[in-house]
C-alpha cells in the first residue's frame, strides 16, 4: 500500500465518505447544536435587560410612593387632613379610665 498525500484528489473518494458519513452527520448534528445554543443564549440576555429595566423602573416608582406615604403619614398632614373633615383636637386633660376586676 502506498502512501497516500493529503494533495492527492483520489484520497478523497466516494467510499471514503460513505463510510464516513455517520460522522459527517454527527458535525453537522453539533453544528446545529451550537447555533441553537447561542440564538438562546442572546434571547435570554435580551430578556434579562428587559427585566432589568422595568425592575429599576418600578423600584423608582416604589420609592416615589413610599416617599409620598411618609410625607402623607406625619403628624402635621394628619392634623390638617382631620381639620378638614370637621374635627379638632380636645383641649381638656386626657382621662384614664380604670376598670377594677
């Protein structure tokens, strides 16, 4: 047998791929694979920037409401807000109440 040159066309013949055409097939195969694989690959990292966007939106959007509701809470906006609706403070002493058992 002699020996054959990678130059050499005859090296490359029919049988020679049929017997290797399971392999031929499996790099295909793996091809496919690794396309398949980056496509989701960046699908998911668009996705992961998209959710990353409305999360900093609706953590601006919490901040602004919890802000708001502790500006509405103190102690002065409550006073003004009762005021409105016809109620006052009570200008005598507390009273304590005591139950005997």
């Amino acid at each position: 047998m002699a020996k054959r040159k990678l130059t050499d066309l005859n090296f490359i013949s029919s049988d020679w791929i049929i017997n290797n055409l399971l392999f031929f097939l499996f790099l295909g195969f793996l091809g496919t694979i690794y396309i398949a694989n980056a496509h989701y690959a960046e699908r998911n990292v668009r996705e992961i920037q998209v959710l990353q966007k409305e999360i900093k939106n609706l953590r601006w959007e919490f901040m602004s409401i919890q802000a708001d509701n502790m500006y509405q809470s103190k102690r002065s906006e409550i006073y003004e807000k009762v005021r409105r609706d016809g109620l006052r403070s009570s200008s005598e002493k507390v009273k304590k109440i005591v139950v005997d058992r």
